[in-house]
C-alpha cells in the first residue's frame, strides 16, 4: 500500500510511522512507557491494511483510525484505544469547529460586499 486518502480527498505517502506515534502518544496519555509495543501494534494495523486492501488498495484515514481502535481493544489496551478514541473525537470537533468558523468568515466578507 502506497497511499492513503485524506478527509479532503488528497492523496497522501502512506507512513507508518504516523500509525506508530498516534498509538504512542495515546498509550503515553494513560502511562505506557513501551513505544517498542507502540511498533508492533502498527505492524499488526500495517498487517491488516496490506490484507484487506492489497498492494495497490487506498484507504481513508477514518478506516485505518478504526483498524487501529480494533487492534487496541484485541490486543488487551482498552486503556490506550479509550484515549485514541477521545483523541479521534476532539479532532473531529476541531474540525467542525474550524468548519463553522470558516463559513462564518464566508458569509461575513459576502455581507462586507
């Protein structure tokens, strides 16, 4: 797999590091101290993506973010998917957020005219 395909449709170099810090600063948030556990719960999402959509497959973000929350929780890290999960959320929110700002911003420079 080579790419990944971002919430505004971009194509992005898939890196699995990404994956590995994600899962490392949320396993951090609830006292893990093993990055090394970190990495191999990458590899397993790695392993899952390669299976599920192959060499040439794209995924989105959201579905490697829901391969990762299902490894978490199989693997025994409730703890670690909880965080990542309330991580994934108030992304979310920041993101409508920022979504709504915006609109506001339009709407105003269109009753500036």
């Amino acid at each position: 797999m080579k790419y990944v395909r971002k919430r505004d449709g971009r194509l992005e170099n898939f890196d699995q590091e990404r994956i590995t810090n994600a899962i490392w600063k949320a396993a951090k948030a609830v006292g893990g101290k093993d990055r090394e556990q970190a990495k191999k719960i990458s590899d397993q999402v790695a392993a899952e993506l390669k299976r599920r959509f192959g060499e040439d497959g794209v995924p989105t973000v959201e579905e490697i973010q829901d391969i990762v929350e299902k490894m978490l929780i199989e693997d025994g890290h409730a703890r670690t998917a909880k965080a990542y999960i309330l991580y994934r959320k108030q992304h979310q929110d920041l993101r409508e957020l920022a979504s709504l700002l915006s609109s506001a911003d339009l709407v105003d420079q269109y009753l500036d005219i």
